[in-house]
C-alpha cells in the first residue's frame, strides 16, 4: 500500500513537470500570435540614417512578431534648448500615456533625459540603444522596467585605421559642441589614448559657435596631424540657431588640409576621411533581441544586462583621401567600406 501510494505521489510529481514544460512553450507561443504596439521615440530626426538603421535593426528582431508600429520624433539635433527638449519630452509621454504601447523603445541619450526617467519602475517595459552616458549617470541602473543597449565609440580602432592611412600622424585634436552626451567619450577617450603608443591628444576643445569652430579648425592646421569632428551638431550661427552637420562638415573639407576622424558612417558621407562605426544596425538589433526576450518570453527588463555592441565597421572616403592627396594602399581599401563621392556632390 505504501508503494503504492509512492509511486502515484511520483507519477503525479512526473506528470506536473511534463505538463509544466510545454505550457511554457505554448505560453510563448502564443504571445507571439498576438499584436504588440510599439511606440519608438527617437531623439533624433528621420530622415538621418544613425536613427533610421537603429530602428530597422530592432524591427529586423522582431521579424515574425504582429507589432503595430508608432515613431514620435524628439528632433534634439535641429532643436536643442532645453525649452524644446523638455516640450517634445511631454509629447513623447503624453502619447505614451494616450496610447498605452506594450513597450517603448527609445534611442540616444535625450529620449531617455525626458521621457523613460519619467516612468523608472513603471509596468511598461522600455527598451533602449545608442546610449552613450553611462546607465549609472542616467539614473536606470538597477530599475525594473529598464533595459538597452550603449553606444561606446571605438575610439584606438579608428586612431589605428589614420596611423595606416598617414603612418606619421602623431597628435590629435578633438572638438566637440557643448551637448552634455560628449562628457563620457571624452573621459572613455582619455583613458583609452593611454593605449595608443607614439600618438598624443594635444587639444581637446569645445565650441559653442561655428565661428568658434572656423577659428578652432584653422588653429589645428599647424598644431595637430589629424582633427576628431567629433561634437558638432549644436554649433550656433550668428541667429543663434544650430548649423546643419552637413554645412559644417562642407566647410571642413574645404577649409582644412588635415586627415579627419568621427565615429558614425554618415559623417563620412559628408566628407571626413575616416571612421571606425558604431553599427547603428547592430545597435537596434539588439535592442530588438532584447524586446522579444520581454515581450515573447515573458522576461523582466531589469533582469537583462545593458551592455554595449562590440562590432565596428571601418569606413573610409575616397573623395576626402583624394583631396587631401592621400594615396590609400589596397589593404586598408580592401579592409572598409569606401564611400566613393561627397554626399553633396552630383550623382
């Protein structure tokens, strides 16, 4: 009697654990039959392929899923006072609050100021990439609904990729704008030059306006050996509005004779010499991976690493090496993407 009673305690014990696992297999799938709203709020603007690319990389994540799509667009690059970063944050959670979206999946360092630090341990899931500042300096370590991907330059890659075009190239400049998302690379910058023997940061400066940038510049043509365009969105004209990237970057290529260096394929397209990219693709797929882990299989946010992507993609401008007299050798050519022509120039 008693062994029998035992082995119906354990054949119900088995049965439980059997029914158990293809329960959450069918729990899983049938999350993955039901319609999801996403809300993507970009900092940024689209057109602009930094923003688009992050966002076609998530979507890329969650190919198979039934997701009804919404972008609201903070356009910090173009409109970057406080006053308006602050309005279009209200937007943003004034839709969030309206629409009430299954998940928020929001990009770059603004988005993440005035919208997700506004529902830290909320119900609704956020999902993040292209974050410079650290989770830390953010305030979404450790919350419960907050997860993403950094975006962390790769600054001796791209220093190593000028020392094999200008194999003499030996000090560095960089120059930012004032935005407050410049602060950790330029510390990451200044602990990484330390791995970059024979070359040396001389300069490191932040200008608020674009003449300031002009005289700046034209300062490096006989201190420096190579230039980093790195902060240059919120450069002021004499209106007191922001110059578009692109005006900045013509300007460069027509007035400075020095190789440059970025960190975002777009730039190269308007005219810097060279970059080793953060992948704005890879960036939003695993922002994507990251959303299907919460919204398939049921994980919490907060149980997910925030960690970085680790691919950089070398780019190189053929038009730019051809003005500055720079004759690229076939293994640096048949190692990176070449962009052939300025983005400005006529097809």
């Amino acid at each position: 009697m008693i062994h029998s009673v035992r082995l119906l305690q354990v054949l119900i014990a088995t049965a439980v654990v059997l029914m158990c696992l293809p329960l959450s297999r069918i729990a899983q799938a049938a999350q993955a039959e039901r319609e999801f709203k996403v809300l993507h709020v970009m900092s940024y603007h689209s057109p602009w392929r930094w923003t688009d690319w992050q966002f076609e990389g998530f979507r890329e994540s969650l190919h198979g899923l039934k997701v009804d799509y919404r972008v609201f667009q903070m356009d910090t690059k173009r409109n970057s006072s406080i006053e308006q970063k602050q309005r279009k944050g209200r937007e943003a959670r004034e839709l969030i609050d309206a629409w009430k979206p299954d998940l928020v999946y929001t990009t770059d360092d603004d988005a993440q100021e005035y919208v997700t630090r506004h529902y830290l341990n909320a119900s609704i899931p956020f999902v993040f990439s292209g974050v410079g500042n650290s989770p830390v300096e953010l305030g979404l370590a450790g919350i419960s609904n907050v997860t993403g991907v950094l975006e962390q330059e790769h600054f001796v890659e791209t220093a190593s990729l000028v020392r094999k075009i200008v194999p003499k190239a030996k000090r560095i400049a960089l120059i930012f704008d004032d935005a407050s998302m410049w602060s950790p690379v330029r510390a990451r910058i200044e602990r990484a030059a330390e791995r970059l023997p024979g070359m040396q940061i001389v300069a490191m400066d932040v200008a608020l306006t674009f003449s300031e940038y002009k005289r700046r510049i034209l300062q490096y043509q006989t201190k420096a050996d190579v230039i980093g365009t790195l902060g240059i969105f919120n450069l002021k004209d004499e209106h007191g509005r922001n110059v578009p990237y692109q005006e900045v970057q013509k300007w460069t290529v027509e007035n400075s004779t020095l190789p440059d260096f970025s960190f975002w394929v777009d730039r190269v397209h308007f005219g810097t010499l060279c970059a080793v990219t953060v992948s704005e693709r890879e960036q939003g797929r695993a922002a994507g991976r990251l959303a299907w882990k919460i919204l398939v299989e049921g994980r919490k946010p907060g149980g997910l690493a925030i960690e970085p992507t680790r691919k950089g993609v070398p780019v190189l401008s053929l038009a730019r090496a051809r003005k500055l007299g720079i004759r690229l050798d076939a293994e640096v050519l048949l190692s990176a993407e070449v962009i052939k022509r300025f983005d400005w120039d006529p097809p």
